[in-house]
C-alpha cells in the first residue's frame, strides 16, 4: 500500500506571517504590527495508518523574517523600532491522504512560535533599549502533494493566536492570515528486517 507521507522529511517554505513587535512605554504595551516575508527551513516525522489514509505527525522549524518594524508617535515624541530575523517552533499536524496512490494530504497544523525582537525606544528624554520575547499559537490548514519520488509540494493557510493577559496595549492585533509554499523531501527509508 502506498505511504508517501510516512517518515522522516526535511524542506523549506517561504510566505507571509503576521509579526509584531512590543515594548513597555509608560505603563502601556506599545505594539507594531505588520504582515512580512518569512523563509523556514524545517524537519519533521509522520505516520500514515488505517489503510494509509490517516497521518499524524511532529514537526520543528526555524525560520528568517524581514522584522523591521517600527512605530512612530509625533505627539508625544515616541519612534520606537523593533528588529527581530529568527523565529523558531514546533508542532504537531494531522492530517488525511487522499485517491488511490494516497499522494495528496490535507492536513491541520498547530505550532508554538518564538520570537525575539531588540528594541530601541526614542523620546522626549533620551534613547533606551528593551527585549521583547514571544511565544504565540500558530494554526491552520496545509495540503501536501507528492510531484515526484519523494519531492513534494506543499502550501499552508493559517492565523495566529496571542494573549496579552491584563496588559493594555496601544492597538488591538489584527488577526491576519499567514500564508507560505515550498517543498519538502519525504525519505522512504527501509529496514532490513
């Protein structure tokens, strides 16, 4: 029975995400926000399973963003900038596979994403710094294709999930979508038994 998607597989996206950045200004979590360019690389494990039509699996990834954000404030004056080029996660998919030679997924994602970002904040009374450390729920939906040996194609849809707590922050975060395409190597590696 055909398992295209059971093993070990290793590849990289590139797309969209929405990052945003913080700092703590007088009491109040100064955020900016926008919609930026994001390549990851990233490995993974899966299982396929009742009748090859089911998978599960994990997976981890880094990736390089274009963070350069910044927010700027006339009024009082404020300029805040926030630089951040990593991220990195880990997750879990589930998914099913689909026609007879099981060679496309549609699959659920959820991962835990990290960031960090170095922040310069300019005044009225000088020039400070701050770190500013996340860690946020992303999710959504992927399908996967199998083009040719174990090259695959693959495309994600998905949204992201912050919680501020108690903190009151200068703009509610947009909930915008994260979108990304690549490719991935699935490994068929066979024991001798």
């Amino acid at each position: 029975m055909d398992k295209p998607f059971d093993g070990l597989y290793l590849g990289a996206n590139a797309g969209s995400q929405n990052l945003f950045g913080g700092s703590f200004v007088d009491g109040v979590d100064v955020l900016a926000q926008e919609s930026r360019f994001v390549a990851e690389l990233f490995a993974g494990f899966r299982k396929q399973f009742w009748k090859s039509r089911l998978l599960a699996g994990a997976e981890v990834q880094i990736g390089f963003t274009d963070g350069a954000l910044m927010h700027h404030d006339p009024s009082k004056p404020l300029t805040i900038n926030y630089k951040n080029s990593f991220q990195n996660g880990y997750g879990l998919t589930l998914g099913a596979a689909f026609f007879k030679k099981r060679n496309l997924s549609a699959y659920a994602y959820a991962f835990e994403t990290k960031r960090k970002f170095d922040v310069s904040i300019r005044d009225a009374f000088g020039t400070y710094k701050q770190k500013d450390e996340q860690g946020m729920l992303k999710y959504g939906l992927g399908l996967e294709a199998k083009i040719w040996r174990g090259l695959h194609a693959r495309t994600t849809l998905g949204r992201q999930r912050v919680d501020f707590g108690d903190l009151e922050t200068n703009i509610d975060v947009d909930d915008k979508w994260d979108f990304t395409a690549g490719v991935a190597w699935q490994f068929h590696i066979k024991l001798k038994q």
